[in-house]
C-alpha cells in the first residue's frame, strides 16, 4: 500500500513531475515514422503530457514542436512545412527544429520581433521505422543500444498495440509480477497440451520459486520451472519489458494513457545481416475492446489473446491505480522492488545525476540482454513457457492484423 503522494510520485509524467523528470532523461518512441509524408506532414501527439506536433519539412526532416502556436495559440498540426521548418498556418509564424521563430510574416520589414519568439522544441530520430523523441534538459544522451534495437544480423517487425488507456506504471509493475502468467493467462499457456488443475490456480503449480535481482539496467525477473527450466525476462528501466524476442516498448502519453509498441527481433542463424534489419514492417493490432474509445465498465475486452487480457488487467486497475487502497502479498515483492527502483532513480535526477540506462557515449557496445537464448528456448518444448510465448507470437501475425507497407 502507498500513501496518496507516494502514488502520484509514481506515475505522474507532467512537466516538472518526480517520474516525468526521470522519464524525461531517456528517449521514447512516439510514432511510425512512415506515417508522416509529403501529403500528411504533420501529426498531433501528445507525448509524457505535452501536446506537440511531430511534422516532416520537405527537406525530409523530422521535428517536434509544441502544438501551440506561441503567437495566439493556434494548433500547428494545421501548419505548413517548409525546408526551414514549419510555419503556423493561422499567421505563419515560421519555427525551424531548435523552436526558433524565424519569420512572422505580417510585421513591418526590418522587423527583429521574431527573434524574441522561441517555441518548444525536442530533438526527435528515426530508428526502426519509428520516430524516437528526448524531452529531458540537452544534451540528450544517445538512444540506448540494446541489442533487440540496435543487431543488424536479425529480421524485425513492429507492433504497434491499440493504445493503453491507462498509467504506464501498471504495465511497468505487470514486467515484475510473474505470479500473473499461469492464472490470467491460463488458457493460452496450456492451449493443446494439458488443463490446469482448476481454473482457480491455473498453472500457478508449475512454478517452483521466482526471484528478482536488480541489475545494471533495471531487474531482472526469474522463474524456476518445478521440471527444472528457468526463464528469465529483463525489465529495462523504466519502460521496457523483454522477453523471447520481444522487446515492449511503453511510451507515457500522458498520466491515463500510454502507446504500446513491440518490436520482434529474431536473430539469423548464420548471424548474416539481411538488408531489412533496421527497415522492419509495421503491423498495427485491432482494439481489444469494444468500444474501443471507452474504459472499464463501458468497454468490454475481448480476451482473445495474451496482450489482450494484459491490457484488461492494467486498465481495469484505473486509469490511475489507487494504490492506498490495494493488499501486497508475497507474491509482489518484485512490485515493491521496482517501486524502490523508480524511487531511487527518482531521487538520483534530482540530484542533477543520470539515471541506471543512460548512455553519451555514441559508440557504446550493443547490450546483451539474452535474446539468442530467449529465442532458442521458444523454438523448443524444453520449457513450460514455451506454448504461451509462441501462441502469443501466432496471435500478432492473425489475419486480423492490417500490414502497413507504405512507401
Ligand atoms: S496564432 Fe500562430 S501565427 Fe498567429
Ligand atoms: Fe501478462
């Protein structure tokens, strides 16, 4: 149980927020990068609270500016791009990609005006066919080279999920609670195989011991198999969950709603590098619920798959869990781990330090976080795990998922 400051300590990722400045030190997905063209230059996002607009100049450049217009307030998703920048188109007043003005059209000639005008501005790259963006103080650190982001001998795919309409934090304490798999996820764990002992423990009975131990890059998180198999699946701090080849990507659009992006990566045998490692297709996944723009109880989740009763058991927590209400039992204490976690890294920033994962050095090594060997142990029956991991991959290849191939 939390205090209700503690609680918002947490989760809050606004401006000037405990966590919104921790979330701020590190660089997070925030689009597919294909979806901005010549013809559809601009998109609103809204991105750890902040409404901004992402757009590509002609010259093909991304940038990322706040939304509104530092003149009178109109929303720059209406601007125009040109190879400067983009210009709102209410007045066009031009900004380029630092959030400069560098033109107010209708002021006298001669007029220095502008140069006292700054709009909001954050550095933004394309990487895996998604724009990244960094909203912390400059200089930003580099996009951390985990190896499911960064090997070039694999083949990838993205998946963007239906938006989390909820705290980032209950997808983040879900990475910690391996108690959850044999009940909530029973019916795909066991598909085809064998039924649980009853539908109450699921296959809670499988597991002998779970551990968790903090790492260099968050914690790690280990289940001990009563038939001997361990797995192990890294949390990487603060907003990624791997696992097999997965790596779940949880980008904080604001305090009650959250984007959730997988990217698979499956190295190649002979470690060839084929020419479409770090140009992966992009897959978006139907809504889980119905209707998809409500929460709990007007919607009603599908269940269909795993991410599927994932997102129903985040969501239905709230949009922002109440945890001065909830009852910790044993089970959590990788919960508690990741809240001392959040806490401590919380507290480094504060005192003007980097948090665990921040890299400035361009040239760092790839990190290893066990991707061969959580790859090899899907391709075999060794371990109980494995039926749940690969009905979960056939599940976001199913026909109900549209391709997006756009050139
Ligand atoms: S409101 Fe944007 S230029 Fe006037
Ligand atoms: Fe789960």
């Amino acid at each position: 149980m939390l205090s209700r400051e503690d609680n918002e300590l947490l989760t809050r990722v606004g401006p000037g927020t405990p966590a919104g400045e921790l979330l701020r030190r590190y660089w997070h997905p925030i689009a597919v990068a294909k979806e901005l063209t010549a013809e559809k230059s601009t998109q609103f996002v809204r991105v750890l609270g902040e409404d901004l607009v992402l757009f590509r100049a002609t010259s093909g450049r991304l940038g990322l500016v706040a939304d509104r217009c530092a003149h009178r307030g109109a929303s720059l998703s209406y601007g125009r791009v040109e190879e400067r920048g983009i210009a709102c188109a209410y007045h066009g007043w031009l900004y380029d990609f630092e959030g400069n003005c560098l033109e107010c059209p209708a002021e006298p000639a001669g007029s220095n005006f502008h140069k006292t005008v700054k709009q909001a501005a954050y550095p933004v790259q394309e990487h895996l066919n998604l724009v990244w963006a960094y909203l912390g103080p400059l200089p930003a650190p580099v996009l951390t080279h985990y190896d499911t982001l960064f090997r070039r001998d694999g083949h990838r795919k993205i998946v963007v999920h239906p938006r989390l309409d909820c705290n980032w934090f209950q997808a983040m304490e879900n990475s910690v609670d391996p108690a959850h798999l044999q009940i909530l996820h029973q019916e795909f764990y066991g598909r085809g195989a064998r039924e649980p002992v009853n539908t109450t423990r699921g296959f809670t009975d499988d597991v002998a011991h779970v551990a968790f131990h903090l790492t260099e890059h968050g914690i790690m998180k280990e289940r001990t198999y009563t038939n001997g198999v361990t797995d192990e699946h890294p949390l990487l701090f603060p907003t990624i969950l791997r696992q097999g080849p997965s790596t779940q990507l949880r980008t904080p659009v604001d305090d009650e709603h959250t984007l959730h992006i997988h990217v698979l990566f499956f190295p190649t045998e002979d470690h060839s590098e084929p020419a479409d490692a770090l140009d992966p297709p992009v897959v978006y996944l139907d809504p889980y619920k119905e209707p998809p723009d409500k929460l709990h109880p007007q919607a009603r989740f599908n269940l269909k798959h795993i991410i599927p009763q994932d997102h129903m058991a985040w969501e239905t927590q709230g949009p922002v869990a109440d945890r001065t209400r909830e009852r910790l039992a044993t089970s959590d204490r990788g919960v508690t781990m990741l809240r001392e976690l959040t806490a401590r890294e919380i507290a480094k920033v504060a005192r003007g330090e980097d948090p665990i994962g921040v890299y400035r050095d361009a040239a760092h090594a790839i990190i290893d976080t066990n991707v061969d060997e959580g790859v090899r142990q899907l391709k075999t029956d060794a371990r109980a795990i494995g039926q749940a991991a690969r009905d979960d991959l056939e599940a976001l290849y199913q026909a109900q998922n549209r391709e997006q191939r756009q050139s």
